[in-house]
C-alpha cells in the first residue's frame, strides 16, 4: 500500500517516545542482555567492550561484531541499539542491515571522521547522539538525530560532567525562551544551530526530540538526580556491569528512574546494594583523553 | 475547550512506571478531563478510568509485577474500570501473546503478536478508517478534535508495532490494517496497537472518555 510511510521522522523520535522514563544498559553479550532485560531495562545498548574497558585497553574502537548484536538480538524481545563511530556511515549502513532499533553515533569509540557526522535523514533506522551543550544537540537534530543524549564522561562512574551538560543544555534553553524574535537570529549565529530549530526551541521550551543523559551513572542516586534534573529517561554504561551485582543494581537502578522524585523508594532501592563501579576523578584523566570532545 | 458536562469530572489514570505517559495525559487534559500520574498501587484508587501506554511492554510488565500492581489493575479491570491500552498497553491487556511469555492482565479476549510489523527499520504510518468515529460523530458527541473531521482517516502511527492476531466473540474490531486488527473494543476496554497519544488528534480519547463517562 502506496500509503504506508516507513522511517519518517515522526515513527524515529516516535521509538524514542517509547523509552521515557525508562533506562538503557550498556551489553556485551546476550547473558549481559538477558539480565539486563530481566532488571526492566527499557532497551539494551550492545557493544564489544564498556567504556571504562575501552578506556582502559585503549586503541582504536569501533562497532561491535555483527555476530554479537545478533545474539543479543536473539535473546531479548526489548529494543536493541548499537554504537557506530562518528562520521561511520558504513558502520551504520551494516547495523541498519542487520535491523538494530536505534545507532548510536558515539563518542565513546573512536571517530572515524573529524569533520563530518553521518547523514542521518538517509537512514530509515533512527540514531540517537550525544550533546554537551545546546548547540552540539541542535547540529545533530539537524542532521537528522531523533533522540539526544547529554554526554557526560563515559565510563568513569563520576556523574559531574551529565550534570554539568544537562544543566548547560537547560540553562541555554531558558535563556533562548527569554529572548525576543530578533535575538534569536544572532543565538542560532552564536550555537551555530539552524534558526528554525533554535526558533522551536525557543517558542516550546524544549529540544524537538527526547533528551536522555549518559556518561558517568552509577547509581540509583545519579539516575534519579539526572531525572529531577530534566533527562526523560537515562543510559548506564560500565555502571551496571562494572559493579559487584549487576542484576541488583540495574533492578535498582530502573525502581530509581522511575520513582525518581520519591526519596523514600529511593532510599529503599539504595539500601544494601554491593560495591558500584570504581570510578574516576575527571582531574585526573586528563583533558586530552576526556570522550567528550569527540564531536563538533 | 469548553468541558463535556459528561467528561468534565472524570479521574483518569495513566500507568507512569515507563513509556510516553505525558502525551496521554496532555492529550486527556485538552479533553477536558483530569489525568493523574499512577507510579504506586495507592494511586490506583479512585479512578475513573485508566490508560495504559505505550513504551516497552516487557519492561511495564515487570515493573507492575514487582510493584505488586497486576494483581490490582487485573481486578479493576475485571469490574468495569474502563481501560485503554495503546501498544504495550494492548499488549498487557490481551489474554496471550503469540510469542513467548511475558506477564498479562489477561483481560481481554485478544491472542496478540508483539512486534508483529517487525523492527523498528519496518515502523512506519499509515492512515486508518475507523467506521467507530464517524459514527461517535453522528451520535452528536462533541468532539474536540477540530482539525481532524469525523470522517477523516485517523493518523496511525506504528512503532515496532503490535497485531491482534485472533479475538473473541466478544470482541469488536475496530481497525484493521492489511488484514490484520489493530484496534478493538470489548466492553469496558479499548485497545490500539498505534499511537494517538502522539498525533494531537483527540477522537480515540474522546471515544474512551465517552465509554469512562457510561
């Protein structure tokens, strides 16, 4: 039927819709995906190491093996995403072969191109991107991201930089929606964003597709912290499977996010949980190796 | 919008523990109808009604069983409370699911087909007749949802979308796409396996505040 519309726009930040209010753990294989499933993950991010691995190997990261996001396609009926590299059309092309439900064109593996992101709007499968700031968000929407996430430091368990972007990301908005039709020309100059997009922000409050925040969650704590703070839901990485129980804290981590303003459950989900990951102070990584640069 | 006399003082609840819980409730408000936010068993009493979204059927399915909220929904539903699932929300009000196990309210008497339109690549739109809107128009029920005449197809919006795969006497079909249901309708419970939660065309919240209202 001619009618039918397949990935548009709408049906991509659509899928996004779906995932509020819920988390998206990091896996590398399906026994990872199974107990993330289990713990009420609302989508499973496949990948061939965790951040705090790749950090720590160091190297060139790409995409995972095909034959690994198979297997997890497998063993979980939840929405499966994968990370190509920055720039990596044909990493992405092979995971929209292989049907994946959302990319990730992530910082985390190492960029492929220094100039260019992926050309999103010629996929029909949908990709979610990471941001610092506004404008960083508002490029990728233009190049047709249909879910954002705030950066944060991937892989160190240290929480401050998610804060930090979120609040960045929010701050900016707040001072877009304060302005009069005439400033908005010299912002969209100064984020470096498309007027039309920084005009829908201004006028709504809000960035046109859902927001997540990444990078640093460990705990039941930082999950509904970035919640309070205006996520719509988040991504734990090395947070779950770094720590001594992943089963536990994930199954925790999910209560968190979705009672994230009710401190008596999360005083109850927080309570008697083993060691959460090691982590990193952001100091001490040093500015040159920090991911989130990575994107322009 | 002026408030329906009938609609006006409903309680509708809409199941918040993961999904696009907001836009239901955005979308009931400009019905002129109250929503509120249902996280913890309590919440569930004294309601009209209740919507329960999409999102990941999966994940709603095993946060309400360890909320202890299936046992409790199941039973409301059981006694009239007036239900609407969109997607996941279908997905947990049917009796199965065709493929493999997940926990069910087991309330309506639909088999259904998760993902049945494949993965996300395959999600898509498509417009669709529903005879049950023109003729809630016909009966002279105020509809709030100006742009969208009666008569105009609704705007189906599938994402990794379920079918109904077979349903009961009981039960009237009120869309089908290609052959297959993807709405229904059996006494006190409305199901679409689409999204009006994210089109701003009001009639299908209307249609359920119609039945919440007797």
């Amino acid at each position: 039927m001619s009618e039918i519309k397949i990935g548009t726009m709408t049906v991509k930040a659509g899928l996004a819709e779906m995932l509020k209010g819920g988390v998206i753990m990091d896996v590398t294989d399906a026994e990872q995906a199974k107990i993330a499933e289990e713990a009420g993950a609302c989508a499973v991010m496949a990948l061939e190491r965790v951040p705090s691995d790749i950090r720590a190997d160091g190297g060139v990261a790409r995409m995972s093996d095909p034959e690994k996001i198979t297997e997890i396609q497998k063993a979980v009926t939840i929405p499966v995403m994968a990370k190509a590299r920055i720039g990596h059309f044909v990493e992405a092309q092979i995971l929209q072969s292989l049907e994946v439900d959302y990319i990730d064109e992530s910082e985390v593996l190492t960029p492929a191109d220094e100039a260019n992101h992926i050309n999103k709007w010629k996929f029909t499968v949908p990709f979610v991107c990471g941001a610092v700031n506004l404008g960083e968000a508002l490029r990728r929407i233009s190049e047709g991201a249909a879910m954002i996430r705030t950066k944060g430091e991937a892989g160190t368990g240290n929480v401050v930089e998610a804060v930090r972007h979120m609040r960045t990301i929010n701050g900016e908005m707040k001072q877009l929606s304060s302005m009069d039709e005439d400033e908005l020309f010299r912002a969209a100059k100064e984020l470096r964003a498309p007027i039309e997009l920084v005009q829908w922000v201004a006028k709504n409050g809000k960035l046109p597709v859902v927001n997540f925040s990444a990078g640093g969650l460990a705990t039941p704590a930082d999950a509904a912290m970035m919640m309070q703070l205006g996520a719509e839901g988040v991504f734990v990485g090395s947070g779950i499977f770094k720590s001594e129980d992943p089963a536990a804290r994930g199954k925790a981590i999910v209560e968190a996010t979705t009672h994230y303003n009710d401190p008596e459950v999360l005083a109850r989900v927080s309570t008697g949980l083993k060691s959460a990951m090691a982590g990193l102070e952001i100091k001490e990584i040093g500015e040159e190796n920090l991911l989130q640069h990575r994107g322009w | 919008m002026a408030r329906s006399p009938k609609t006006g003082h409903l309680i509708i609840g809409v199941l918040a523990l993961q999904g696009a819980f907001r836009e239901h409730a955005t979308a009931l408000e400009k019905c002129g109808a109250a929503a509120r936010q249902v996280r913890r068993r309590r919440e569930l009493a004294g309601l009209d009604a209740l919507i329960i979204p999409g999102g990941e059927s999966t994940t709603i399915g095993k946060l309400m069983v360890s909320y202890h909220m299936l046992d409790e929904i199941k039973s409301l539903g059981a006694a009239g409370l007036p239900m609407f699932g969109t997607c996941a929300g279908l997905v947990m009000l049917a009796r199965q699911v065709a493929d493999g196990d997940q926990p069910l309210l087991n309330l309506m008497d639909i088999t259904v087909r998760r993902n049945a339109f494949g993965r996300q690549v395959k999600s898509f739109e498509a417009p669709l007749e529903i005879p049950a809107l023109a003729s809630m128009a016909a009966a002279g029920v105020n509809s709030g949802a100006a742009p969208f005449p009666a008569a105009a197809p609704f705007p189906g919006i599938f994402i990794r979308a379920p079918w109904i795969e077979s349903a009961g006497p009981g039960v009237d079909i009120l869309a089908e796409l290609e052959g297959h249901a993807v709405a229904a309708l059996q006494n006190n419970l409305l199901v679409t396996a689409f999204h009006p939660e994210l089109t701003g065309d009001l009639r299908l919240h209307e249609l359920f505040l119609r039945i919440a209202a007797g």
